[in-house]
C-alpha cells in the first residue's frame, strides 16, 4: 500500500510519526510519503517537506508570504498526482489540509483526516464542504463524534487522543513524579506577544511563594535572552529548554496558558490555573467568534470546570495567588481534581492507543479502496 501524510507543524509530525509506525506495523511493506518533520521521516516515512518551511502565523504573515504558500499547494498537488497513493492522510493543519482534501476528492483519491479541525468552536460553515471532500475523519475528542452526528449528520470515528499515549511513554521512561517536589511549572506559551501578555503576572505570583521554586517552560522558537529581563527581579525562578515533560514530571502545580498544553499538563496529573490574556480587540472579536462554553481542553472535555480558567480581566495577580494556594493547600480540592484528571484519562484512551487505533482504521481503509 502506498500512503500519503501531510502534518504542517511540531504537534502533526509528534503524532504523525507514532501513526508511521503503527501503520508499518500492520503493513511492513508500505510506501510512506510525507511533509512533516524529523519524527515522521524517522518513523520510515520520505520526507518531502519539513514543516519549519510550512509555518506562517498571522494575517501579515500570511500576505508576505502568500505566494510562498500558493507554491506549496501546487507542488504538493502535483507530488501526490506523482506517487498516486492509495490514501492520503491529511493530520490537523487546517488551512493547507482542507484546501488539499477539496482538491483531491475530485481527482479521486481517497481521503482519511487524522486529527479533526475545531470546527465546533469556530467556522461550523466547513463542516458541508469537509463531508464531501473527507471519506474518513478521525476524531481526537470524545465529544466531537456526537457533534458530527448530531448537528451534521456524518459518521466519523472516535480514536482517543494521542497525546495519553506520548505523556505515558515520558512517565514509563522517566519514572512517576514526586508531588512533594515543591517546584511549581510556568507555561506562557509560545508566541513573543502572549508571554508578554501573560509571564509577567505569573512571575509576580512567585514573589509571594518565597519556598517553591518557579520554572518557566522556554518556548522552543524563542531565545533564553527573550526571557531573561522577565526573570530578573525573582531569585525563586529559572527557565527550562526542550524539558517541559521533565519539568512537568518533577511539579507540584502549574500555572498554563490555554491551548493543548492544559491537557498535557493534566495527564501527568499536575494541579493547574489555565490562563489567558490578549488584547482587548482580539479578545471581544473572539468572544463573538468562537461558541464554547470553556477555553481549556479539559473542561471542554469533562465538560464541567475541572480547571480554574482564569481569562482576560480575571486574569490577575491576586486571583492566581488565591487559585495557587488553593492547589497547594487544600487536599479535598485536590484529591476531586484527582479524580477528574483520571477520569479524563480515561475517556481520551478509550478503546487503547488512538495511533493504533487510526492506523488500523485507515489500512483497513486502504484494503478496502482498492
């Protein structure tokens, strides 16, 4: 069989290369063309293009380097018209993976997405386009099968998130965490303008835990000399490199900027405050375009408030003291969300390891298209 995988960023090729390997797993023989990264080439895929050269975020960025961008769609049609696969297998990446599946539905191929875009929080109006350009869609979420088959009336499969089978694999080969480790985890996020947003707050809370010691998560596209005026002023806190799973193995609590690091940090069983803080445009334009109840996969998951969520004006000095204390200090607090965290574990491994699970389903796929 010959399979085609496009993962546009770091998270795409971390799961595209465990899906690699299970699907070589169950078919030895197969051809494997990608754009991805350094794990799915090393998982036995080719590797056609990296993502580093796919990345483009935000609207400026996107009009400079439109014709970049345009380049990479056609080569990529015509590379996938050259190897002629059996399925093509589109992980996540929205933007570039939507426009491919429209586009090779009319050339007949047969198409599986792995890792459904979130359009149950925004741009519902994809969902008509998706169902006649996707045969297969893969979902990570539990909760998002019912929405397709409810709202949309579309069959798609539940896998169970990948990312349970990743943290597990780093508490197996680094062995479970200590809670009486009095190390409290920092992570601003990613991009230079939200750990501006958000690091300062978080490093005024360390002033008042004079005995924990603060360690900051360092984004991997930014410079430690990005952080250093940030850190400073506070003898409590040091920064990490490439180690958030070690440094989440060794916290006692987390303080965690909204997005998948929320969930990673709840599978390692860490006690959190999600937070979030833009602009006030970005975030009125966001209240008005994204209609979900909560800001963090847990709690959108659990669908109940698992995690303090602490947004925007809420998002204060104070307010994270209080919730830290809260998580530090009080065991009936701590032993519910404990039980949360493990049912939540639970619900995403459902039916074993989601890599295995879509592997199976997609050569199964395969089998059948022929």
């Amino acid at each position: 069989m010959k399979y085609y995988l496009i993962a546009g960023e770091a998270s795409g090729d971390l799961h595209g290369g465990n899906l690699i390997k299970q699907l070589l797993q169950k078919d030895a023989s197969a051809g494997i063309r990608c754009w991805g990264g350094d794990l799915m080439q090393a998982a036995g895929a080719t590797l056609v293009k990296h993502y580093r050269d796919l990345a483009f975020m935000g609207f400026a960025e996107v009009i400079m380097n439109l014709p970049t961008i345009l380049g990479n769609i056609r080569f990529c049609k015509q590379d996938i018209l050259a190897y002629r696969p059996d399925v093509l297998v589109l992980i996540d990446y929205p933007g570039f993976n939507l426009r491919i599946a429209h586009w090779a539905k009319k050339q007949g191929f047969k198409v599986v997405y792995y890792i459904s875009p979130q359009v149950w929080a925004w741009k519902e109006n994809r969902v008509k386009q998706m169902k006649q350009s996707i045969d297969k869609m893969l979902c990570i979420l539990p909760f998002e099968k019912d929405y397709y088959h409810t709202k949309w009336n579309w069959a798609v499969d539940y896998v169970g998130h990948p990312l349970v089978e990743v943290v597990n694999q780093a508490i197996t080969s680094r062995g479970e965490h200590s809670s009486e480790k009095k190390i409290i985890a920092l992570l601003p996020g990613s991009r230079k303008q939200e750990i501006g947003k958000k690091l300062p707050i978080m490093l005024e809370v360390a002033a008042h835990f004079p005995d924990y010691q603060f360690v900051v998560a360092q984004a991997p596209g930014q410079d430690e000399s990005f952080y250093a005026p940030f850190l400073a002023p506070y003898s409590n806190v040091s920064v990490v490199r490439n180690e958030t799973y070690s440094l989440l193995l060794q916290a006692c609590a987390a303080l965690v900027t909204s997005g998948t690091a929320t969930l990673e940090t709840a599978l390692f069983g860490v006690p959190e405050v999600v937070c979030y803080k833009g602009s006030n445009i970005s975030y009125q334009i966001a209240k008005r375009l994204i209609k979900i109840k909560y800001i963090s996969l847990v709690n959108l998951i659990m669908d109940k408030p698992v995690v303090k969520e602490l947004i925007q004006d809420d998002l204060t000095v104070p307010n994270l003291i209080r919730e830290l204390r809260l998580l530090l200090t009080d065991e009936r607090h701590l032993q519910i969300l404990k039980e949360d965290y493990a049912r939540l574990k639970a619900i995403l491994s459902e039916g074993g390891n989601a890599s295995e699970q879509a592997a199976t389903i997609i050569h199964q796929f395969a089998l059948v298209s022929q």
